[in-house]
C-alpha cells in the first residue's frame, strides 16, 4: 500500500505530533486528580523522560502509544518502508527496556 500523502503533507501531519501533554496523558491525569491522586509532577529531564513522577514514593509513569511502543495487543505493522519501521520499533522496544531497569 502506497502513501495517500504527499511528502509534505505526510512531513507537516509528522510535525503535529506532540511528545508532551498528549490526550492519553492529560486523560490520565485529569482521572488521578479526580480521584484525589495528587503529588506527582511532570519532571521531563529524568531519564526516559516520564510522563509523570511521583518522587516521594520513587514512582515514575510512562503514558507509551501502542504503535511507538509495540503495545502486544493493538500493535500493527506499517506496510511501507518495513525495514526502516522495524528498525525504528525495535530500537524503542530496547530504550523502553534499558530505561525501566535502570530507573528499577
């Protein structure tokens, strides 16, 4: 399957795409808040840059996309360009492991 865009559409809708305060993010801590979950702060600079991070408790949360991630349930792989995505895919898998042991 071909890309119904053209580079530069496909580069613009690229550029749109936010790493911080995303709708999954906001969602979930909009929910923690209603239920009386607070202390947590929004400390990108830590290693792997969490989404959220309780430091009292030594708690980070990372908010991960299904597709950036390989989420086992919704993951589905691109059609085009498959070496570069399993490339890419691969290499987040591995950061998401290395971080998570060494923030353990």
């Amino acid at each position: 399957m071909t890309d119904v865009h053209t580079p530069e559409q496909r580069k613009y809708n690229m550029s749109q795409i936010r790493g911080k305060n995303t709708k999954p993010e906001v969602k979930l801590r909009k929910y923690l808040f209603s239920k009386g979950i607070r202390g947590y702060r929004l400390y990108y600079k830590l290693l792997g840059k969490p989404d959220l991070v309780f430091t009292k408790q030594k708690i980070v949360v990372f908010v991960d996309g299904c597709f950036w991630h390989k989420c086992p349930k919704c993951f589905i792989q691109p059609e085009n360009n498959k070496e570069f995505w399993k490339k890419k895919i691969k290499g987040n898998v591995e950061r998401d492991k290395k971080v998570n042991k060494l923030l353990k």
